[in-house]
C-alpha cells in the first residue's frame, strides 16, 4: 500500500500491528518510557496501528503486553525500519546516538522530536545547550533524508497514562519546514481525545518549545498539577 505523503506503508508485521489511515503503522523509538506508553496507548486506543521500541527487544514486548489494546513491541532497529511514522521518545543523553544507528531505517520517513534536552538540580530543571540549537534540529541534521517534525514536547505524561482520564486538554505546537509533514503531525495529534495540533513555525523556532517544557515543570510542581499548553483566539 502506498500514501502520497509517507510512501510505502509496511503490511502488518509480526508484532500483529496492522497499517491504519493515513498514518500507516506509528512507531515509538523509547516508547517503554513514561511518555511512549501513554502516547503508544492513546493512539491504539484511537484505532492507530502502533508499535514501541527499546533497546531490548524482549523488553518492548512485555511492556506492549502491559499497555494492551493491539499495541507490539520490538527493537528499536525493527521499529524504525517497519513504522510509517516514528516518533522519537528517548532521553536526552541517548538521543544523538540512537539516530546515528537509524539513519538508513527512517530514511524518507516522517520523525517526530518529542525530547526535551533539560537537566535538573536542586533548584528544578533547567535547559541544556545544543549545538544544533535543539534536539529536533539535532535530530535533523543527523537524519538528513528524514523529515523532522517536533511536537509532543508538552503533553504529560501522568494524564495520558491515566487511563481513568478521558480528554487530554492541551494544544500540541508543531514545528517543521515540510508542511505536509507537520500538517500529518497536527492530524495525529488531534488523534489524542482532547487535544489539538496547532503549527508553531519552523524547525528553527524548537529551541523556545522545548525549553518551555523547564517553565512547565516549575508550574506543576508548584500546583502540584500536570498543566499543558492551551492557545486561546486560534
């Protein structure tokens, strides 16, 4: 099957994941961390083929048992090779490196930066310096071939994993230089019940999204909330 924006679409693989829409399959490389289980289960739940990947194979696979609702697990290498679209979920200290071994897997493919590049001390988190100037523009340079799209940098985590919570009420800002890429990025955004993609300029502009996530952390800890990021008069 081939779209005319992502290409090819892999037929349903071993995993029992099977291509949905204009999607095709969504991979999630880091997706048994915190936040690639609750988006993994948000999107299977909205009827999206879905696979997660980690570094260990066996593990992905038990936590895509856990997650339920159709979701695979495989290796990271596998997952890039047979999602559609992949979103890019790992911490901040791996991420180079594990784009560096996919080059060739996510060649031609949509990639989706979710990494926010932030450490933490004592007085709360804080954002790292890149020399690309984010991560997404890390991740763009690495992967020339791709089309780097970032988003998902302020979605939280507890509330997409909290299965007893219905709507996600946030905006997703996406940034990107391929339109129909990014405009594919708002549609499976608009995939988590409640929330909305909204285009938020080049991939230039990533570095502000993703230091917005330090400010973000600083609020909900202090209101001890999982506040998102809603834009009125849009």
């Amino acid at each position: 099957m081939t779209d005319p924006l992502i290409g090819t679409i892999p037929s349903a693989g071993p995993w029992g994941t099977a291509p949905t829409g204009a999607f095709g399959t969504v991979g999630i490389l880091g997706g048994t961390g915190e936040q690639g289980r609750g988006l993994a289960y948000r999107w299977a739940t909205a009827g999206l083929g879905v696979l997660i990947g980690s570094r260990d194979a066996e593990r992905a696979e038990q936590v895509a048992r856990d997650i339920g609702v159709g979701v695979g697990g495989a290796s990271n290498v596998d997952v890039a090779a047979a999602a559609a679209v992949v979103v890019v979920a790992v911490p901040w200290d791996g991420h180079a490196q594990l784009l560096e071994g996919l080059v060739t897997q996510l060649s031609g493919k949509v990639v989706v930066d979710c990494v926010n590049p932030l450490g933490f001390d004592k007085a709360g988190a804080f954002v790292l310096d890149v020399a690309e100037g984010s991560a997404a523009q890390q991740a763009a340079a690495i992967l020339v071939d791709s089309r780097v799209v970032a988003a998902f940098h302020h979605v939280s985590a507890v509330l997409l994993n909290d299965r007893s919570v219905d709507a996600i009420d946030c905006d997703v800002l996406v940034l990107g230089d391929d339109r129909a890429a990014t405009d594919l990025v708002q549609e499976l955004a608009a995939r988590l019940p409640g929330a909305r993609g909204v285009y938020a300029g080049r991939l230039r502009n990533a570095h502000q999204v993703e230091a917005l996530t330090a400010n973000l952390i600083a609020v909900n800890r202090r209101h001890h909330a999982h506040a998102g990021i809603r834009l009125t008069g849009v």
